[in-house]
C-alpha cells in the first residue's frame, strides 16, 4: 500500500463525545448522573460496556442475566456496526455530544443480535478481517498469519493502539506482486435499509483505476446509475468524499479496522427540509 502514514493516523484519531443517558423507566432515582464519553469511531460500542455499567449500576437494578444495549433516535443500535457508522446513520450534522440512551432490560430480540461478551465482539470481528482478506487476497495473508498476529490486530484495536494494530495490518493491506486488490471489500449503508455489499474490481478490464463513482454507479444504480446525484452525499469517516477518488486507495487507507470500506449515503438535506 502507498505508504501515507498521517491519512492512517488521521483515521485513527478519530474520536465522537457520547453522553450516556439511563432509560426512565430502568432508573431508581429521578434525572441519574449521565456518563460522557470520547470514543472512537473505529471500535465498537460493547467495548465500553463495562466502564457504562460501573457508571449506573449504583442508578439501577442489575439482575444477573441483564445484557446492556443501546438507542439513539428510537433505533436499537447494532453492536457490530462501528461507532461511525452508527454515528453517521443517526447523528450526521446534529448538535453534538450524542445523546445514546442505555438499557439493561427488555432486549429487542428481533432487531439487534446479542453480545454478552468480548470473545463474542472479537470473533465477530476476525470474521470481518478474514472474508475482507478473501476479497482481497483470496484469503493467502490471513492463511499466512499466526495466531500471535491475530491476537496483535484484536488487542491493538481494543486497546486503541495505533502501531501495534498496523504492525500486522499493514500486511493485510499490502498489494500482493504490486497487484490491486481482486476485490474491494465494502459496505454501503442507508437508514432504514439492509446493507448493501456487492463484488467490485478496483481496475477496468483495461487495467484503469476505478472510483468511487464507478462504485456507486454499479452497487446503488437506483440513486447512482445516471451519474453524480447531489440530491445525496457519500460519507466515509463522517467526511463526504469527492467521487473521483479510486477505490483501491479507499479501500488502502480509509477502511475501518475490519478492513471493509464503511459507507453511508444520506440526504443531502434532512428530510424535515426536503
């Protein structure tokens, strides 16, 4: 991969303030203390449970069995998107710290899947790493690496490590005989709609880069068959990315940890404007 340390550093820093509120109807006591919060857009929320659960356990009654989860907008949150993406499906130029609301009872079974643990989150996530990888490199760098490497990405992206997540990703990210990528791995999101992820060459059959534009045009030709439609904007990270921009470089430097591009596409003006 090109090697552009700062744009990977960048990413890495990223960070969304998250003001955690108790459901009232779970509370003990009238108006609980919130508990806020910087976190990082590129892990994922359970991975902070702990720290919310110590926080309002003296605020309510936690009974063996209980599984924390959590809402924004009146939407269940899915664990096992990242942070930002979550944050740029619900909170994309709203007033910031987002408010995300937590509870301990009444799973919404139907709409979120459970999380009882770490080891759940981490063989979710080595999931991710490892079909990005078959995309990628028909799966020859993830055959190739140690157990001790995993254990390096997972523990290097849990405990917001910067150099000791790339030692080892960096590797997932190479190009193999300076070839693209066979594949682009990525997934595009929309709210209230499944995700969307479709197979897609970073080159032409006559070998030419190919943008995000081609991307778009070819995985939701209902918005993007005809050309540019300014009526949506494209985010990646929470920034709206020029169209131009190949996807093998995307896709080097702008996938989340799990290796997959994470895109969101939303109105270019909130709906209660249109």
């Amino acid at each position: 991969m090109a090697d552009d340390r700062e744009v990977l550093r960048e990413v890495w820093e990223g960070r969304i303030p998250l003001c955690f509120v108790l459901a009232e109807d779970e509370s003990s006591m009238e108006n609980p203390e919130p508990f806020v919060l910087m976190v990082s857009r590129l892990t994922y929320i359970t991975l902070v449970t702990e720290k919310i659960q110590k926080h309002f356990k003296k605020f309510t009654a936690i009974d063996e069995g209980d599984e924390i989860w959590f809402e924004s907008e009146g939407q269940p949150l899915k664990w096992h998107y990242p942070v930002g993406v979550l944050f740029d499906l619900f909170m994309h130029d709203k007033p910031l710290p987002w408010r995300v609301t937590v509870h301990f009872k009444n799973f919404p079974e139907d709409e979120i899947l459970h999380c009882k643990s770490k080891e759940v989150i981490e063989a979710m996530y080595m999931s991710c790493v490892k079909e990005a990888d078959v995309l990628k490199h028909k799966g020859h760098v993830m055959n190739n690496l140690q157990q001790k490497d995993h254990k390096q990405l997972w523990t290097g992206l849990q405990s917001d490590k910067f150099d000791q997540f790339w030692t080892t990703n960096r590797r997932l990210m190479e190009r193999l005989n300076n070839d693209p990528f066979k594949y682009i791995p990525f997934r595009i999101y929309q709210p209230d709609k499944v995700c969307i992820q479709r197979l897609f060459k970073p080159v032409s059959e006559e070998g030419e880069p190919l943008t995000l534009r081609a991307l778009l045009a070819h995985s939701v030709p209902d918005f993007f068959g005809e050309g540019d439609n300014k009526d949506y904007k494209v985010l990646i990270h929470g920034i709206e990315t020029p169209r131009d921009t190949p996807v093998q470089w995307l896709s080097e430097h702008l996938s989340y940890p799990d290796n997959f591009l994470h895109m969101c596409i939303l109105p270019t003006q909130p709906e209660n404007e249109i």
